[in-house]
C-alpha cells in the first residue's frame, strides 16, 4: 500500500502532520481559539457545513457567542488543513470535491487507519470496549431511523475510540482527523441523497476482531469501512455530489 501512495500524497501528509503539531501547540496556549477550532472541525467532520455554500464569519460568532477573531483564526487553520477555501474577506466555504481529491484521500485513510487500528489494539481494554459497544448500538439506531446527523457522528465516534486508545499516539489520529475533515461535508451530502439504507455496518466485525485480538481481522474490518464509503460515493456518482 506505501508503495500506491503518490508523492502528491506524502506531501499531504508531511504538511498536516506539520499542521495537526502546530494545532497541538496552539490549543496549549489560546483556549478560547482552540475551543472554537475544535468545535468547527467537529461540524465538517460530521458535515455539518455543506460544500460550496458560503461561511459567515459572523453567523458562526454568533452561533459560538464569540468575536469574529477567533472564527476567522479557525478558519485559516482549517484552510490550511485543506478543508476550507478562503477566497476573499466575504467568501469562505467548503470546496466541492473533485475525484482525483477523493481518491487521494481514501488513499490516504487505506494507509493510515488500518495501521491506527492496529497499533492501538493492545490498548482497547474493557472500558474502551463498552464505549465502542454503546456507539455502535447508536450507529445501528441511526442506521434503521435513517438520521443521518446521529450515524455521522457516532461512526466518527466508534472509529476514534479505537484510534485514541492507549493514549499513546496524538499525531496520527489527529492526521486522520485531517482527512475526515475533508470528505466529512461530501459524505453528508451523498447520506442526505441514498439514505442509511445502503449502509453497510461494518463495526461488528471490527469488534469480533477485538474481541479476538486479531491485529489482521482489525484491520480488514477498517479496510473494509473505507471500501464501503468509497463504493457509496461511486454509486452516486450520478448525483453531482463529485466534481470531475
């Protein structure tokens, strides 16, 4: 799989790697900005902003109860995480996807996130396994009432308590969170149009496979995950939601 990785891709990489350390840093020193980062980061990830509508830096202050300051300081971050564009002091948004963008990126999780899983698995004790069991019954929930807001983030949920186990990693969760910033907004878009019924819950795999111990049953679970998401967004690809 390294060996698929284009050099576009390891630029990618070593850039937010870059980005995720400076945000680590700068979450130490300015909690208000941090706080607002975090929560805007959180709302792309579980698209909650669409692409290609335009972002009001005042309708977000005044949404958080905050000054402008610390959303535009946000906002250039996520900038310069890829997951916003600003193209002037009134134009900021989400941008559309395009496929060779898309096909990076899950590129990109195919490497890192079956490799999280499996560093993280000797950290899962009982506690993490009884989170992991109460997303993943939130998951289902979701999945048969078809609210694609709750699958959206309690997928994000299961995924990162696997991920964040132990404690021991904080740069790579914090890259994979990089790109789920990134397609996050197109996903909301592609559920909003399938629905959840197309889903394919791919966690209690995962969860046999912690159950086992088995690193390689983890980590075909997490493949698997990803294969679905890409799957889902070609099934679609009549819609528009992909930009050529």
């Amino acid at each position: 799989m390294v060996a698929e990785v284009r050099a576009g891709s390891r630029r990618r990489i070593a850039a937010t790697v870059a980005t995720a350390a400076q945000a680590l840093a700068e979450t130490e020193t300015s909690p208000l900005h941090a706080s607002v980062y975090e929560d805007l980061r959180q709302r792309l990830i579980t698209g909650k902003i669409a692409p290609g509508v335009t972002i009001s830096t005042r309708g977000l202050a005044q949404q958080l109860g905050v000054s402008q300051m610390p959303v535009r300081d946000a906002l250039s971050r996520l900038a310069a995480e890829g997951a916003v564009e600003i193209r002037s002091k009134r134009k900021i948004m989400v941008p559309r996807m395009t496929t060779e963008r898309l096909d990076e990126i899950m590129r990109c999780r195919m490497l890192l996130e079956p490799e999280a899983a499996v560093q993280a698995l000797p950290y899962i004790d009982a506690s993490v396994v009884r989170q992991l069991k109460a997303a993943d019954a939130a998951v289902n929930a979701a999945l048969e009432t078809g609210d694609v807001n709750d699958y959206m983030e309690n997928n994000f949920r299961f995924h990162f308590l696997i991920y964040r186990a132990g404690g021991r990693s904080v740069i790579l969760p914090r890259l994979i969170e990089t790109l789920w910033l990134q397609f996050g907004p197109l996903m909301r878009v592609v559920y909003g149009r399938v629905g959840t019924v197309a889903l394919v819950d791919q966690h209690a795999l995962a969860m046999e496979a912690i159950a086992r111990r088995d690193a390689d049953g983890l980590r075909a679970a997490v493949q698997a995950d990803i294969a679905d998401g890409v799957n889902l967004v070609a099934a679609d690809a009549q819609g528009g939601a992909l930009d050529d």
